[in-house]
C-alpha cells in the first residue's frame, strides 16, 4: 500500500473519529429561529439562543456565520462571532442583538445564521465542526404594536411603616413602551382568613420595548412585623393576565436599615418616664461637676494672677 493511500486512510480515520466526539456532545440549539414582525426604524431586540450539549466534557469552539446581506450590520453577538463553550454546563446562552437604523426601509428583511462547534484542537489538527442553522426573518413597519408577558413577580422584605412594594418582572414583546394597567391587592393574615387591606397600585414603572425589566409599583400599608399573604391580580389594559397568591414578611424598624442616630437618643429619651428621670438625674450631676469645676478654676487663675501682680 502505498505512502499516498495510507496517509489519506488515516485523515478519514481521524476525521471519523473526531466526528464521532463531539456527535456524543449532542450540541443543539433553541429557538433556532430569529424571528420579529414588529420592527420600527430606530428598534433595539434581542433574542437569546441557547446552545446545549449532553455531555460536555471538553470545551468546544463556537463559530458564528451571519449570512443576511442587507441587515448583516444589524446583527451582533454578545459574546462575538468566535467564543468558547466551556466543559461543564448542558446549556449556554447566545444572545442575539438587533439595532434597526433609523433610516431602515419599510420591509422583511430574511437571512441565515449557522451556528458551528468544533472540539478546541491543537493547530494543524483535522477538526470537523456540527453546525445548526438559524432562520432570520425581521419586518420593519411603522406599525405600534404592544404586548408583554410576566416572568416573575415578588414582594420584596419591608419594615413596619413601609409602603408594600410590588415588583413584576415583565418581557415586553412589542414595539412601544408597556407596562401593567393596574395591580389589585388584597392583604391577609398569616392563616389567610383575615382581609387587612386592599387597594390598587396604578403607577407603575416602563418596560422599554423589546426588553426585559422590572416594572414596581407601591401600596400605603400600616402593618406590624409578621407574615401575610397577598392575593393579587395584575391587568393589561381592562384585561385580567394573571392571579394568584405570595407570601411576604414585614420586619420591626430598624431590621434592614439602621436607624439614624437622631432616632435612637430621641427613643432612648422618650422610651418611658424611669429612664426620663434617670437620664435627667445624670445630666444635672454632670452639669453641677462641670459648675465646680469652672469655679475651681476660676479660683486657681484668680490666685496666680495675685502672685504675679506682687
């Protein structure tokens, strides 16, 4: 056999094998879609990607090819069009960022994205890449189009004199601006069979479009430190989105944040009539040593001042 034939037999032998580790990674991707029909000129999107492996033992190459002519400039990866996917977790998130120009024309924009992953190898070693393909479909209209969907929400620790505060964390999936209509609360009781309190909470923080924040508002409570529960019911425009049920704590004054200085001697001095007695008692003896000690004093320089007058 020839020098020629054994050389090519044993770069098929490697390529196979190469193949053969990083097909038992099982790399994958989700969504392998980019898709937004609600563009205006000036958008900012993103979208992330999630790439996943079932067992990453090693690290492995990513490679981005961004295949879309027209909004190629457009379109950038967070972690750049070369990164590393480290051994250890089954899934790594790829975030997708979309800046449409301000002089973008009215339009549906398509394109393709591959994704590839290859073994990080020693140079001049026969590396075979999988790749996933990712489609690519903006629309660019001056169409307002609003709508967001809850991810979370959370009623944070507060202290006895506190205003409840309220937090929605909120995926806006339009093109404007959104946040809740209106939030209904009604407070009960640790067991839940007590209403203490209800009330709206109207004014609420902005989502900006296409991004996912907090969106917090505030209710007025007058609550004693303990447990309660918060049955709530969230609204976009006049329509009911979610309702359910959370548990939170309110703590005594002072727990999460140390009282001022000025708080604590007015306390002190005003916590009950023994200690207004005791605290008077020690001021005058304080303020009797301080007399005798000005006469005192007053004495010693009177006599000095004889002396040297002689």
């Amino acid at each position: 056999m020839s020098f020629r034939r054994i050389s090519i037999i044993l770069i098929i032998a490697a390529m196979i094998l190469t193949w053969a580790d990083i097909s038992q990674a099982g790399f994958g991707i989700s969504p392998p879609r980019i898709w937004n029909d609600y563009l205006t000129p000036g958008s900012h999107f993103e979208q992330t990607i999630t790439l996943s492996r079932s067992e990453p033992k090693e690290p492995v190459e990513i490679t981005v090819e961004i295949d879309a002519p027209e909004i190629k400039d457009w379109i950038k990866i967070d972690k750049g069009e070369k990164f590393i996917y480290p051994a250890g977790p089954q899934q790594f998130p790829m975030t997708v960022i979309v800046d449409v120009p301000e002089d973008a024309g009215y339009s549906t924009y398509y394109g393709k994205m591959t994704i590839k992953a290859a073994p990080v190898g020693v140079k001049g070693q026969v590396i075979v890449a999988l790749g996933a393909l990712v489609d690519i479909k903006l629309r660019v209209s001056g169409e307002e189009f609003s709508d967001f969907k809850i991810r979370n929400i959370g009623i944070p620790d507060f202290e006895e004199g506190w205003p409840l505060k309220f937090f929605i964390e909120l995926e806006n999936l339009g093109n404007v601006k959104v946040r809740p209509s209106k939030v209904h609360l009604d407070i009960f009781d640790n067991f839940h069979q007590q209403k203490l309190k209800s009330g709206d909470i109207i004014q609420m923080n902005w989502v900006e479009a296409f991004r996912v924040g907090e969106s917090e508002g505030e209710l007025a409570v007058d609550l004693k430190s303990g447990q309660y529960w918060a049955d709530f019911e969230i609204y976009k425009n006049e329509n009911l989105v979610l309702r359910d049920k959370i548990r939170f704590n309110v703590h005594f004054e002072g727990t999460l944040v140390p009282k001022s200085l000025f708080k604590q001697a007015k306390e002190f001095l005003t916590a009950s009539a023994t200690r207004l007695i005791l605290f008077t008692f020690l001021g005058t003896l304080i303020l009797i040593g301080l007399i005798i000690l000005g006469i005192f004093s007053w004495k010693r320089y009177k006599k000095r001042k004889l002396k040297l007058e002689k």
